[in-house]
C-alpha cells in the first residue's frame, strides 16, 4: 500500500463539487482560468454559489487513433489494442502548442524538444505534464520503494527535468523492466514474436507432434501384418514378425524409431504384448466407426448374419451391413465377430442385439435380415428373424438366394441315379486326394515316368496295397456304367448353366430384382429344354456314347421285369428313349419344381417395390399398381409415397420405352431419375438395401481361418475382431492409410499415457 495515501487530506463535501470537472481540469489551474482560456467553454452564471456549466470538447474518446496517456494512469484492464496505441501513437502536441497556459502557476514550461530527445517520454495534456509510456503502460512490480513521477503521476517540476529524466532513463530499474516489457509486447503484437504462453504451447505441441512420429512406424508395422494375414508375435515376448519389422525399418533408416527405441524409457516403448493387442482393437474400432457413420448416414439398410466354429471349437457369429452409400454404391460391409455361448434362437437373437448397440447402428433405419435357412435361424414361430422382426416392425427376412440355390441342387437327389452319380464322384475325388502318388497320377501322369525305378516302385505299390486295388477296382466299375456316364453329362450339362447364376449372386451389387431376373432366366432355359426333351437329350445321349466307346462301354437298355421298385422299368426297345424318360426327365422336372417352390416371392410387400422399375410399371393398370404401392406405404410409413407413385407411374409411360431399353435399366440407375420424388428415393433405397445373400459375411469364414490357426488358437475376441477387420478392408485401410493412422493415434492418445499424444488446451 503507498503510504502517501495516508497523508491526504479527505475532501469535504465543497471539494466534491470540483472534483466533478475532474479529469479535464488540473488541480493547479482554475475553473475561470480554464473558461477564460477555452473559447469553446461558456459559463451560465458566474456566482461563486454555482457550479458552471462546462463545455470540454477534449476527451479520452476524441482521438482514439492517439490517445492519451494521461487518461489510463493506474488502470490495469487495458486492452492489448490500446497499449499497443499507447506505445506507438501516442498523443503528439504540435509545433506551435501552447504549453504556458497549461502551467500558469509556474515560470518554466514544457518544451516540445524533450520529446524528441527522450524517446520514451510523452506529453499529457489531460495531466499537464510528462509521462514515461513504458512504465505507465507495463507499470513496474515494487519491491521497496514508492512509485513517483513518469510512473504514476506527470512530471511537472521542469527546473531539474533533465537531471531526473536522466536518472529514470539510466539508473531505474523499473524503467528497464518496463522498456523490456514494452519491446516484448511489440514483437508479439507485430507477430515477430509469440507470447510465453504461445512458447510453451508451441513447444509442447513440437513434443506432440514428435511422440506422435514415433508411434506411426509401430502402428504402421502392426497393419501391415494385419493386413496380410501375418502372425505379429513369436514365441517369445522380444520376437515375432512385428519387431522383425521394427528392425528392418531401422535398418532401412527410420531415424525416428531408431532414435525411439535407443533412447526412450522401458515404459515408453510402446511395443508390448498388451500395446499391440490395445493398437489392434483401436484399429478395429476405427474401421468399425466409419462403417457405423456411413450406415447411420444413409436411409436404410439390412443386418446380414451366419455362424460357423474356429479351431478352437467356439461358435463364432459373422455380422455385417448391407446399404446404399452417399455416392449410391451399394455396400456390403463385415463389421465384426461375436462369440455365442449359446445356440438357441433367443441366445443368437440377444448377440446380434447387443453387437448392434454396441456397435452404435441406428436400429430405427432397419429394413431387412439376412441369415440362412436353418431352423434357428429362419423359424417362423420363434427363429431368430421372428424375434428381431417383433421388435423392429420394418424389418423382413430374406433367406440367402446362394443358399437356396444349394439346396436346389440338392433336392436333385431325388432322382437316385443322379443321388448314385454323385457319390461315386465324391469317392472317386477322395480316393485320388488321400494319396499323393494317386494325386500325382490324375494331375500329370508323365510326372510319375520319368525314370524305370520310379515307375517300377509305384507299380509294386500298387501291387501290394490290396485296399487300394480293391477300391479302384469298385470305382472303376461304378464309373462304367451307362447310367452314371449319361447322369454325368447331364450334370455337367446343367451345373455349367447354374454356374453364372451363382457367381453374379456373389456379387454386392446384386439385388433382389436381379436375382429374380437371373431364376427367371433360368427356369425360361429349363422350361423349354423341357418341351423339346428329345432335341436336347439327343445331343446328351450322343456325347455319352462317344464317351462310353473310349472305356470300351456299350450303352444299353438295363433288364427289365414286370414288377420293379429299386430302379426305373420302362419298356421301351430304345436306350435313348429309356434314358430320357428314366433319368432325364425326372432331371428337369425336379429342378424346375425346386428353383420355382425356394424361389417364390414369399415376401410380397418388399418384392412389390419391384413394381416401380418401368419394365414391370408397363405390365400394370393404374389401379392395380396403386393397390400394390399402397401396401408398400403402410408397411414402411413413408411421407408422399402414394401421390409421387403415381407421378412416377405417369413419367415411365410418358417415356414409351421399348422392352429391350427397360430391361437395361437398373435399380441403381433409377436413382438418378428421383431428383423430384424423395419418397420415391426412399423406397428404392430400402430396395436396394434389402439383402439377397449372404456371400459377404461368408467370406470373413476364410478370413477367420487364416487369422486364427493351430498356432495361434487362443487369440482373444478383441484381438481376433481387430485382425480379421484390418484383414477384410484392407483395401478402406490403404486407400487413407495416414489419416487412418492418425484417427487411431487419436484415439490411443485419449488415455492417459507415458507419452502425452493429444493437444488440449486444458493441459
């Protein structure tokens, strides 16, 4: 506290009303000497009773480009924006300003000079003195002593000025740390220089930025192993392909994990056992993350889900989402495994559940399951879809259209020389892969006779295997007959037309319109083959006995007797007649009946959305595409659907396109024709995202296969879903692998660690 505060004097109340003209009149100036010398002030009345009435033009406001010095004496809130006006433009008197009336009381004036001869010094004309600028702006922190003159009030003794300005410039202290203060805020404001604060922060952001270099190479080590399906630890903690790794970088002169690694403390390695497996979940977590956002973004889309066992015998349960992106690409993408504990439909249901919530997807936009047609799974009464579906009402199950393919072919069994062709085909296959000389025999025969030895071994080893002899004796004979030649090309005829079928529906851009174009087809081609059963077996039949004469076989007519139930009994004197009614024919009518009964329409309010492409508009009448599109509008609550359908159904017929121009348009494509019709969006969106297979969730069963092997069969769940997922986007991985490698960072850098990884301004 300054003790002069003690020793002045308390104003009386007569004081108070002087005070009032304060800041603008000097306490050794009059009120009638600053009216007399101010033309532009006037008084109202001159009694010494009445305070006057003033009229002062110079206030702090009236040149705010130069301010005053004098006006912001020991105040300490001022901006950044004044002080640096203070210091650098500060109130100038003029040539030719009067500083004599500014000091009537006194011989000796201020002189304009000083100003010039002393750079630090200012002139105020509200205080009617001089001011040191740097110390009234940064005033000096006292540690003894009183703050007088320059500082905390204008100097006006102008008799001795030069001694005491000399002696503030040259033998303060104050006066040096202020100057230092004031150069150091000049610089900063003139960004030449930042501030501490910004110093500290620039420099801790530098030591970020370095601790975050280090971690790339170790990150980076870990995806490239991940990625490639690589075992990342050895058999101890210090080896393994991921350090291998690590010392091939540095090898290769990564300056950065050499440094790292030399001279980091033994906690702050970040190479551990227990790092990798955290880096590997964080990576998972980050590709799942940006699945989840692209599926909450878009309208809609279907849950895709099959089961199968690792090496280690537990149940694990493939999940995945198929939708319709930003860029109108359908999507399927895996998005994780999940361990079951139990196999019944509630205990499968309540997994997919709670992997869907955690995982963050917006149930709401569910649309569609995928799953396979396995009781469990498909039950109508207490499956897992019918759970699901009871709690998301949108939601319709589709069985997998591959494997209802399947399952056609398997239903060919029914004809039992097509069942007895197929055994003896899977025997022939595995009595030629349980042996590696047998193996060799079928792949490349001249392989085995290259010299007399050899040859003469595997003859006298065939010789004393009497097993395989036998075997190979039976076989041959099963494959000579008549009935497993001709049932052989049969399938082979027709297996190379459901080929096609079977690879597009592995695609992810099929859809279920697709799918009913390519059954369709199908049963068009099996249908006719069907009326001309005679034209297309003559060709079978007659590539059958080409066939049958190479091995020396006569195709024939089996024995027939009156009563016969084990195999077909037809009279007939024709083998090509007999054939065709006993193998051929069953042949066809069973997978025209199969691929029609498993591929019906069984769930008609999502195949009616069908309706909207223009080849099936052109095949309704107005009222009966309105029933149908109703239907669809209740179902999945769509705002408009009604009233744009019918815009949309008058838009396609306007167009007049032929059959052939129809049928190349696809649904994809008519998403370019809805800029006007957001419901019509809607709903082919919902179309599009509706789940014809499951062949994407199928592939991480390979995936899982390669990741989790003998060795390597007691790999954590977390670990295990941060492998297969690196594994299965490895193409989303490289496509941005540096901003991916830094949304991990992020991510590790948010617990707390040895290594401070992230920048927040409350460190």
């Amino acid at each position: 506290m300054d003790i002069r505060s003690f020793l002045i004097k308390k104003k009386s109340d007569e004081d108070n009303a002087s005070a009032m003209l304060e800041p603008h009149i000097s306490k050794n100036t009059s009120v009638s000497a600053q009216v007399n010398s101010n033309p532009e002030c006037s008084t109202t009345s001159t009694s010494i009773n009445t305070v006057p009435t003033l009229t002062i033009n110079y206030t702090p406001n009236d040149c705010e480009s130069c301010p005053d010095l004098g006006f912001y004496i020991n105040k300490s809130n001022l901006s950044d924006e004044l002080k640096y006006k203070l210091l650098t433009n500060p109130y100038v008197p003029s040539d030719n300003y009067d500083f004599k009336n500014d000091n009537i009381a006194q011989k000796r004036n201020f002189k304009i000079e000083w100003l010039k001869q002393y750079r630090w010094l200012v002139y105020s004309k509200h205080l009617k003195g001089g001011l040191c600028k740097h110390c009234a702006v940064f005033r000096p922190v006292v540690k003894r002593g009183l703050l007088g003159a320059f500082i905390v009030s204008a100097f006006t003794k102008y008799k001795d000025f030069h001694f005491h300005a000399k002696k503030h410039n040259m033998q303060s202290e104050w006066h040096r740390d202020s100057v230092s203060q004031s150069k150091d805020f000049l610089k900063i404001m003139s960004n030449k220089e930042k501030s501490v604060i910004d110093k500290l922060n620039t420099a801790q952001h530098s030591q970020i930025e370095q601790n975050r270099k280090k971690l790339v190479p170790i990150l980076s080590s870990i995806i490239f192993c991940a990625t490639h399906d690589l075992a990342i630890r050895g058999k101890l903690s210090c080896s393994g392909n991921f350090h291998d790794l690590l010392k091939f970088r540095i090898e290769s002169g990564d300056s950065v994990l050499s440094e790292h690694l030399s001279t980091c403390h033994s906690k702050a390695k970040y190479t551990s056992h227990r790092i990798q497996n955290e880096l590997i979940l964080l990576c998972g977590n980050v590709l799942c993350d940006q699945i989840v956002r692209e599926v909450n973004t878009s309208l809609s889309f279907s849950l895709l889900a099959d089961e199968t066992s690792d090496i280690a015998g537990i149940e694990q349960l493939s999940i995945g989402v198929r939708y319709v992106d930003s860029s109108k690409t359908i999507r399927e993408e895996f998005i994780g495994f999940s361990a079951l504990q139990t196999l019944d439909a509630v205990g499968i249901a309540t997994s997919i559940l709670i992997s869907v919530e955690k995982y963050g997807l917006d149930m709401n936009k569910l649309v569609g399951l995928g799953f396979d047609g396995c009781s469990v799974m498909a039950g109508k009464e207490n499956g897992v879809q019918k759970i699901i579906c009871d709690k998301y009402s949108k939601a319709t199950f589709f069985h997998c259209a591959s494997h209802r393919l399947n399952l056609v072919v398997n239903d060919l069994n029914a004809v039992t020389e097509i069942q007895n062709t197929v055994g003896v085909i899977k025997e022939v296959i595995n009595f030629f892969r349980e042996s590696v000389l047998r193996r060799k025999l079928v792949t490349n025969i001249p392989l085995l006779c290259d010299t007399q030895k050899l040859s003469h071994n595997n003859d006298s080893d065939f010789k004393v295997n009497t097993t395989t002899r036998t075997k190979a004796h039976q076989l041959s004979c099963a494959t000579s007959t008549p009935q497993f030649i001709i049932s052989l090309n049969i399938i082979s005829k027709y297996s190379a037309q459901l080929e096609p079928v079977t690879n597009k529906l592995q695609a992810k851009s099929v859809d279920l319109y697709s799918v009913q174009n390519h059954i369709q087809d199908l049963l068009t081609i099996f249908n006719n083959n069907r009326e001309q059963s005679d034209i297309v077996f003559n060709n079978i039949f007659n590539n059958s006995v080409f066939v049958a004469e190479k091995i020396g076989v006569e195709i024939k007519i089996p024995r027939t007797t009156c009563k016969q139930k084990n195999r077909s009994n037809y009279e007939t004197n024709s083998a090509e007649h007999y054939y065709r009614l006993s193998i051929f024919i069953p042949y066809l009518d069973s997978l025209i009946s199969s691929l029609s009964r498993r591929f019906s329409s069984t769930n008609k309010i999502a195949f009616s959305i069908s309706l909207l492409h223009p080849t099936n508009i052109k095949k309704y009448a107005i009222n009966d595409f309105k029933e149908k599109i109703k239907l669809i509008s209740d179902h999945y609550e769509i705002e408009n659907m009604i009233e744009e359908s019918n815009i949309w159904y008058q838009y396609w017929i306007d167009k007049n396109l032929i059959d052939s121009q129809c049928d190349e348009i696809s649904f994809v494509d008519l998403l370019a024709h809805c800029e006007y019709y957001p419901a019509i969006f809607q709903i082919l969106n919902i179309f599009l995202s509706l789940p014809p297979t499951t062949c994407t969730i199928e592939r991480s069963f390979s995936t899982l296969r390669r990741v989790k092997t003998w060795l390597r069969s007691t790999t954590e769940e977390d670990r295990l879903n941060g492998l297969c997922m690196m594994s299965l986007h490895r193409e989303r991985v490289n496509a941005n692998k540096d901003t991916f490698i830094q949304d991990v960072i992020n991510m590790f850098g948010i617990k707390r660690r040895n290594l401070q990884f992230l920048f927040t301004d409350t460190e």
